[in-house]
C-alpha cells in the first residue's frame, strides 16, 4: 500500500478544503440542521458560566473618625474658658463668650457688619485650631475649647495695642471721643506700657472735611474699616474707601464727591476712636458731663429709638437706641438733628394777647393759672356751638391727645377733629419716611376711640375762609401748608387757644397761649407707622412755666366747670383713658418702658454714651460704668 492511499479518509467523508479551519467540532460535521436553534451559541455551558466568581474588591483605606453626636442637637456645644456654652451653629466666638461673661477685645468687628477681621486683637486659643484664629470669624465647632485668658492670647492683645498706638498720636485731652474710646478702655485692660517707639509718629490730615456733617483726623484712624462697611452696607451709598498703603493708608472720599448721605453720622457712631467726629457736637461737651435718657425720634413716622444725651436742662445730641424691629442700631442725619428744637425757640411763658405788631412786646406775661383762667373763660361760651373747633398735631404724644381729645369733646362738646402736622418730605430705601410727625397713628386711633369725626387741615383752612370756624383749640400748632397764610387766617378768629412747644408765626396770633412741654421734658408715648406704640423717657424737668400737654387740659377742664381729673403723671392720664381705644389693649405702658433709672428722681445712666463707649453700641442692654 502507498502512503497516499494511507492518508486518505474512510467512508464518504470528503477531506476540507484548503484554508478552512482544522479546530471544527466533529457535530459540526455533516449537513446543517434545517431550523438552527435561536440565541447566542455559547462555548460554555450555562452551569460553567454561573459558577464563575468575581475577584474580591480591595479594600477601603481607613478614613477620619466619625464626628461625636451633638451634646445638645440643633445646637453646638463647646467650653469658654471652662464654662460650658450652648450656642446657634454659625454663631461666632465673641458672641458666643458674651453669653458666659467673657469678653474678647475688637475694633473691627460690627454684628450688624460683615466680618473683616483686619484688627487683629480678638485672636484667641482654640483646640481644633494650631495657631490663634480670630474670634470675629471663626464659628464655634461641636467640643471645641477656646481659652481667652492664657499668656499667649494677652501678650498677642498687648502687641496689637502696641502696634496701633506706634502712630497714634496723644490727643486724649482735646479729643471729643475721650471718655468713651475703645483705644482708651483696651490700654488700661491690655497694654498699659510706656510706648517703645522713638522717632516721630506718620502725619496725616488732622481735619479733613469729608461732608457737610462729617469731619475726619486721618492720624486717630486705626483702619478698622466699620464706616467704609457701614457706607456700603447699611446706607447703600459706597461714598467711603481707603486709600494708601502700609504707614500711609487712609480713610477718604472718592477724589470729587463727599459724605453727603442722610446716613453719614452713623459713621460717627461706629467709629471706635475719636477719628470720625460729628461736625455739629465736635467741641461742644465733655462726654463725662453729659447724661443719657431712653428716649423716641421725632423727626418722621419711623419711630427710631434714641438715647437723648443732656447736660442741666439742655439736649446736646440724639444717638440710635438699638431695636430689632425698628431701627436696628441706626438713624438717619435729619432725627439726629432734631435736637435743636428741643433747645431753641421754645415758649418757656404763657401770655394773653396777640404777639403782633408794634404791641408784641407789650404782651403781658401771666402765670399759668391766669393763663388757664383766661382761656377758660374765652371757651365757655362756646362750648357745644359750631363756632369752636379743635386742632390737634400728630407730633404730640399719646398721652397729650387723650387727654386734650377727652376735655374737647366732654368739656367743649366738640365732635370733630382737625388734623394738623408738619408737611410730607423725602423719603428713602431705609428710615426715613415721607410723613414726617411721629404720631400720627395714635391720632387717628384716639380720634376713633373718643367717636370724633377727623377732618383734614384743608377742610379746616375752607371753614376759616368761610367764617364758619370762630374760635379755635389747638394741640400743637404744626400745619402741613402755608404756615404764613393759616397764621394769617388765624388772626381773624376771636379765641385762638394754643398749647404750644416752639414759636412760629401761628404761635404770635394766639389770644391764650399756654406753653407745653416737648418729649424729653415728660413721659409718654407715639405709635409708629406700623402701629407700634413705645414709651419715652423723661430726661430733665421742664423750662420755666412749661407744663406737659395733659396737665394743661386737667386745669382747662378746671376752669371751665367740667370734672376735674386727679393726674398727678402721664402713668395716670394712660391707665384712666387709654382703655378707650381698642388698639391699646395690648400695650402695656409700665412693661414697655425702657430701663432707665435704678431710684425714683433724676438718675440718669452715668456718661453721654449710656454707660458705654460707641464701639459697645451693638450690644443688646446697656452696661453702666460709673463716671
């Protein structure tokens, strides 16, 4: 047999052709079924397939320990020099220490300002930090412990004070901040040396004029930026900025404008050192001479609380009250201002007669009696005629109104109100609104309560004119028109009675005028636009015969013949008439009063800054230091 016949297959089966594959499966071998099954053709059995496993994964490397659960959940507990302390998450440290008696010195920072951190002398220890963080900025963490007292913290403090006082220069006795300077407190709390520097000081612009109200000592400046934030932030008019470097880096205008916003002297109030000052105060009085009173602006509808600052029986400035709810820590230039009236052109007499003409000074001064009398008698005949009208001045307080209101309708049979006022104005983003009279939701709600018709001043000058209106009452004598033109109208009528503040050409056609006390003089209240009603303190006893409003219409309703109320106080004219105006109810006049005094009589809070320097403004109640 050959090797061919050797090689070649047995059967019908014929050998591949060239090139095709050698691996095929013998079932492959033959013909193709007719209907191939359906799916993929798998190499490996189902079962082979499902028993393969995956390779195991690697492992997670280790990560930081899981944070502790909170102490006190919704809140961050942590430790301030050993005392534990329960705060709001995001709360800041200074705020946080204020809350267990510990305090941290600051310059830069402000709570109703963002947060700069640039002063540097409120860094503290804290455990979860290497190095000393500023407590203005840095929230507190769940277990943290902070330390403010340790010798690393106070020689940090006594360098910082070094450091800004290395150029400051020694104007403590003819600065108008002396007495209520923060650089001033901070050397005798934390520094207290002798000054290393040798050579002179960098010299600055000692009075740069920066607006009308607003004069800067460049030199004083410590660079804590509170009015740039303050200008930028809260008035919304970027008018501030620093300029310089190093040495030489100032606070000043953009080059070709001025301070000039209604908000400029909110500057004066933030500022912790004598650098900002008050063109109007600057040199006028000695902060430890001055005392302070709680008191309400009067300049609009706001309602912004004050503090009245005064000497012997004198305001000298007006100063924001803090109010969440109002005003915040602010006030507007023009409230600030309204002290002048307070001061000047008051009616310190009454009189009997017209002020006018070649007679004026021929008017007979009488004493308040006469004066009551002399009213009295004018009044009575016309009491229930149409004749008589009263006006009364949303400018006057709460208590004023309910009495003089009261003695109107029951004494004089008056059904009708006249509603005067000081003329709309400006208003603005902010504070200031256009009515510019303090109570003029009070008004309408007494008018209300007491069933009295209100009536516009227009409706009134239309009765002048016609001659329907002869006699007149009036509860202040602020018009929202022509002052000239109604005092004109008013010499014509034959009883003109006016309890008045400040004389104006309205004043000099009264036939009685009976001087009445301005707000700081007594107490009482206003209600605010929103229907706010706050309470005011009284600051120093009234001028010569000046008597509050309601006292006035105790002894009118005297003389005419009506009841006569036994008020010894404002207290008294509230708690017997005030339960006729529902809008009252809720308020309660004894609990809505500011702190003010500790004794009965005039003792007012020490200093012209409540007790605290400006810097110490923020904080909620005041902190009385003795003088």
């Amino acid at each position: 047999m050959s090797n061919d016949d050797t090689k070649k297959p047995t059967g019908d089966a014929q050998p591949p052709p060239k090139g095709a594959p050698t691996d095929t499966p013998a079932a492959k071998i033959g013909p193709e079924p007719s209907n191939p099954p359906a799916g993929p053709k798998m190499d490996t059995p189902p079962a082979a397939a499902s028993s393969v496993t995956p390779p195991p994964k690697a492992a997670a490397p280790p990560g930081p320990p899981p944070k502790p659960a909170p102490k006190n959940p919704g809140f961050v507990t942590c430790t301030i020099d050993g005392k534990e302390v329960v705060v709001k998450p995001g709360t800041n440290m200074i705020e946080a220490a204020k809350t267990v008696g510990s305090e941290i010195p600051y310059y830069c920072y402000h709570p109703r300002l963002s947060i700069a951190a640039n002063c540097r002398i409120c860094l503290i220890e804290a455990s979860n930090a290497p190095k000393m963080v500023p407590a203005c900025q840095t929230p507190l963490a769940e277990g943290v412990v902070v330390k403010t007292t340790t010798p690393k913290v106070k020689e940090q403090q006594r360098s910082v004070m070094e450091f800004l006082l290395l150029n400051h220069p020694v104007d403590c006795s003819i600065c108008d901040q002396a007495g209520e300077c923060k650089l001033q407190d901070y050397y005798m709390k934390y520094d207290y040396r002798p000054s290393r520097l040798e050579g002179g000081k960098a010299l600055k612009n000692k009075r740069k004029v920066l607006g009308p109200r607003v004069v800067l000592d460049q030199e004083r400046c410590i660079m804590c930026t509170r009015c740039v934030r303050v200008m930028n932030e809260v008035a919304k008019e970027p008018q501030l900025g620093v300029f310089g470097r190093g040495s030489h880096e100032r606070i000043d205008v953009f080059p070709g404008n001025e301070l000039d916003s209604d908000y400029s002297m909110n500057t004066v109030d933030v500022c912790p050192v004598g650098a900002l000052l008050s063109r109007d105060f600057r040199f006028k009085a000695r902060a430890w001479f001055l005392s302070a009173t709680p008191s309400i602006c009067t300049g609009c509808a706001k309602g912004c609380n004050t503090y009245a600052d005064w000497m012997s029986q004198d305001t000298y400035r007006i100063r924001p009250r803090e109010n969440e709810e109002i005003n915040k820590s602010w006030m507007c230039d023009q409230g600030r201002l309204m002290y002048k009236s307070f001061n000047l052109g008051r009616v310190l007499q009454a009189r009997i007669g017209r002020a006018t003409g070649q007679a004026a000074e021929a008017v007979p001064v009488v004493t308040r009696k006469e004066a009551a009398q002399a009213a009295a008698k004018a009044l009575k005949p016309l009491v229930g005629s149409g004749k008589l009208a009263v006006l009364a001045s949303p400018v006057s307080s709460n208590e004023e109104l309910l009495a003089g209101l009261t003695f109107a309708k029951a004494t004089l049979g008056i059904s009708t109100v006249y509603v005067g006022g000081r003329p709309a104005g400006k208003s603005d983003h902010f504070l200031k609104t256009a009515d510019k009279n303090p109570n003029r939701k009070g008004l309408e709600w007494i008018a209300k309560g007491l069933g009295l018709k209100v009536e516009t001043f227009e409706a009134l000058t239309t009765a002048l004119d016609k001659g329907s209106v002869k006699a007149l009452y009036a509860i202040g004598t602020e018009v929202p028109g022509d002052v000239a033109a109604f005092a004109q109208a008013a010499s014509k009528l034959d009883v003109f009675v006016v309890q008045e503040k400040n004389e104006s050409p309205v004043t000099a056609q009264a036939t009685v005028l009976l001087p009445a006390s301005i707000h700081v003089e007594d107490e009482g209240s206003f209600t605010q636009m929103d229907g706010i009603t706050q309470r005011f303190r009284k600051a120093y006893p009234p001028k010569g015969d000046v008597i509050p409003g309601w006292k006035w219409a105790a002894e009118l309703t005297r003389e005419v013949g009506g009841e006569a109320p036994a008020w010894t106080s404002a207290r008294d004219v509230w708690r017997e008439l005030s339960g006729k105006v529902a809008e009252f109810a809720e308020f309660n006049w004894d609990k809505a009063s500011p702190p003010d005094r500790e004794k009965p009589g005039i003792n007012p809070l020490p200093t012209g800054a409540d007790g605290r320097p400006p810097g110490y403004r923020e904080f909620g109640s005041p902190r009385v230091r003795g003088i």
